[in-house]
C-alpha cells in the first residue's frame, strides 16, 4: 500500500537531511521533488498545487529554528498537511440513537461492494453491534447468492427476495426484520453499474427517499486514482454520501484516490479495504496514514492489530507456562500460530518508525516460511517438542525428511530456538531445556536474509 510514494518521499526528505544545513534554495528545491512525487503519484492537480502552497508557507522561517533540524521541520510539516490532505481526523460510522443504524453501500460494479458489506457486516459484529444484511442488488447474476454465502460463512443475517426486483419494497422488509430482530444495524448492499447512467442514480434517490439512511457509503475501487475521484463527485452530487470505503488498497503503490478523494469531496474516508480476505478491512486514520506514507511508522495501528487478533487468555497461559517451566517448541509453535493471525510479517514491519519497502526487499522475506517452521516442528514427537535436547543426527533427519525440508534448514531452526530461550531467560522468562550456554547480544531476528522467516 502506498509503496511507490512512500519510496519516492522517503527519497526527496533523505536528500534533504543528508545536505545538513539547508538553504531557502534546497527547501524550493525539495518542494519542487514532493510536487513531481504527488503528481506522479496521480494526485489531482489542484490539490497538489494547494498543498504545496500551505506547505511552502509553514516552512517560510524552519530554517530560523535552532532546536530542531531544519530537515525534520519540514518533513513534520508535510506530515500535518498529508493528514489534512486526508481529512485531518478518524470518522467513524455514525450509529443512530434509535436503532436499526441503515446504511447504504453504493458504487460501480466491480468495486467490490457486496464483499465489502460483508466486511463491514463482520467487523461491527465483532464491535458487539448485531448485524443484518440486505440483498438489493437485483441485477448482477449471483449476487443475492454471494451476499448468502457471505453471511453464511460471517453467521450473519441476510434478507432477500427472489420474487420481486422492487428495491424498496426489499430493503424495507429487510429493515422490518433488523427491527424485530432488534438489530443494531442494517446494511443494505445496492446494485453497481458499469458506469454512471440516469437509471441507476434514479433507482438510489428512491431508495434513498424512501428509508432515509443513516449513512451512504460510497466503495470505489483505489486502484482507479483518478477515475476513482470523479465517480465519487457524480455520486456525492446525486446522492449527498456520508463516507467513503476506498477498497484494493493492498494493491495501490501510488495512493492517488487516497490523496484527492477528501479534498475533492469533502466527505471522510472512513474503511479502507487492504486484501479479500473478510477480516482485510481497516479503519481510515489521516494521521497514522500519513506517517505511514513518510516512513514514520504506525505504532497504535500495530497495537489494535494485535489486540483484535491474539488470544488474551492463551497468551497469559503461555506467558505462566513459560516464566514457571520455560519454553519448549510446544510453546514455540504456539507462538507462532498467534502471530500468523497478525497476518503477513512484511505489513507488520511496515508499520514501525524507520523501515521502507527497500529494506524489506533486501531481506528477501519468505512469506512461506513461517508454514516451513509449522512442519519441522509438527514433524517432531510431542517427546522432542517438550525436550528439544532430545533431537540428534538421527532424529533431525528423520524431521527433515517428513517435513519435507533440509536438514540444515531443521539445525537453523533449532539454533534460533536455543537463541530465543538465552534472550527469554536473560529477560527473566526462564530458558528451560535445552537453553544452552548464555551468550551476548540479541538473537537474530525472526526476518531477514539469514533469520528464521527470511530467505535461504
């Protein structure tokens, strides 16, 4: 997400602090970079040109400041005009006081509406806020069937009727179900078109008429840049929409539609859609996302993360377990089943202060190998897995060999273990085992060319 730029900035700002002492001439200079970065970038014109211009007037005296580097002024600078850029602060949903919630999910065909609700549908569910799904899109082959298995497999509710194509008269029965059933929110997923026609605009102000939605939520497909900023004018002119969901940004480097879309509606980006996989929707914070553009890093974000997906209870298990017997690979494995819910460890790395995308590429991370490391260890007896002493010549090849790796790639493993054992016990988490002589320094980390995660 939003690699090429980030790249691209995090290039223009270390020219910068690389100079030391800045001139008025280096700033203009450095500015003139950002422009072409933006631009190319697919940032709307009129926004850059704007940007540049509040940009250029903070910076009128950084050079005057003694206590702080006038490189890093500048780069602060730009961070708070990025997040103003992107609409300055979170928006969450807006849920109404008298429930149902309605909202509304509109966009072109394609965007990735209907997976999106179910994504919302998932996530409010999991904020304790019962859901129910509405099945309005009356036109696309199979979507009515898709909306079904979502809900199915999110154990979530979804109204539908095969005998009409009144869109009214569906989502108002659907919206009679959410308030029997007493349901926190309704979703109701509309029908997409190819393009913007009259019929379709038509058919949503009807809709929107007739049960007055607490939010319309545009999804539009990042991916598009500029075109994705000129749908959400033609919508936001019929329509009046309350947010934006921007959906396929794991696979935007450039960020164009992020950049222009508040500025040019006005309206908050409120989710952004970052994988297909249901959970692979994220709050849209301007402020974290603007330090994760200029390699700042996204600490908070890291944290929720974590917090949304580890087992609160298995990790005070392990944490007793660990701290009383130390760690054997029973506790390894465990581990590291709860970090693989964090998903992959090149996002998770994204996310702190300092590291770009070329620093990952140089560490030649295996996204496969954490399944490498689940079949060593599963290839093991749960007798070896509790002592890994246990493991000689014999037995590692026997490892290697059901696990359909190497031998060497078995002895790597277990020296890392031993290394992760000193580091626990030297932290005061007991070593256990096979724990070894106490060494200096810190483990190699789990990533990197020659880590537990990285390349061969």
């Amino acid at each position: 997400m939003f690699d090429e730029l980030s790249d691209k900035l995090g290039n223009v700002f270390a020219k910068l602090r690389g100079r030391g002492v800045l001139t008025d001439a280096d700033i203009k200079d450095g500015l003139r970079e950002v422009r072409r970065v933006l631009l190319e970038a697919d940032v709307n014109f009129s926004l850059t040109r704007e940007f540049l211009e509040r940009v250029e007037k903070k910076a009128v005296g950084v050079l005057q400041i003694k206590s702080i580097q006038p490189a890093q002024q500048l780069v602060k600078i730009v961070h708070d005009e990025l997040t103003a850029m992107l609409g300055e602060r979170r928006e969450g949903l807006k849920i109404s006081t008298v429930p149902p919630t309605i909202v509304m999910m509109v966009g072109l065909q394609g965007s990735g509406k209907t997976t999106t609700s179910a994504k919302l549908a998932r996530r409010l569910t999991a904020e304790g806020k019962t859901t129910r799904m509405v099945a309005a899109d009356v036109y696309r082959p199979a979507a009515i069937d898709q909306l079904e298995a979502l809900g199915t497999q999110l154990n979530v509710p979804v109204y539908a009727d095969r005998t009409t194509t009144d869109v009214v008269k569906i989502a108002k029965a659907g919206i009679e179900q959410g308030m029997r059933a007493r349901e926190r929110v309704v979703i109701i997923d509309t029908a997409g078109r190819l393009q913007i026609d009259t019929d379709m605009m038509d058919e949503l102000k009807r809709l929107k008429a007739a049960i007055k939605p607490d939010e319309i939520l545009l999804v539009a497909d990042g991916m598009t840049g500029q075109e994705a900023v000129k749908i959400a004018q033609g919508f936001d002119e019929a329509l009046n929409v309350t947010g934006v969901i921007l959906t396929k940004l794991d696979g935007d480097a450039r960020g164009g539609a992020a950049l222009s879309i508040y500025g040019v509606i006005k309206k908050p980006i409120k989710y952004i859609g970052v994988g297909e996989k249901v959970d692979a929707l994220e709050e849209f914070h301007p402020e974290r996302m603007a330090g994760r553009i200029l390699q700042m890093g996204d600490i908070v974000s890291l944290v929720e993360k974590a917090q949304e997906s580890f087992d609160a209870v298995e990790a005070k298990k392990l944490e007793k377990k660990v701290r009383k017997e130390g760690m054997d690979l029973e506790d390894f494995l465990s581990a590291m089943r709860q970090m693989q819910k964090l998903g992959p460890m090149e996002n998770l790395l994204k996310l702190l202060p300092g590291v770009n995308t070329k620093m990952l590429k140089d560490a030649k991370m295996d996204p496969k190998r954490l399944k490498h490391i689940e079949a060593i260890v599963l290839s093991m007896t749960p007798a070896e897995r509790k002592k890994p002493e246990l493991l000689n010549g014999s037995r590692r090849a026997r490892i290697a060999k059901g696990s359909g790796r190497t031998v060497s790639e078995v002895n790597k493993l277990m020296d890392q273990f031993r290394e992760m054992q000193k580091m626990m016990k030297k932290m005061g988490m007991g070593g256990g085992g096979a724990g070894g002589k106490g060494g200096g320094g810190m483990p190699r980390m789990p990533f990197g060319g020659g880590g537990m995660f990285g390349g061969r």
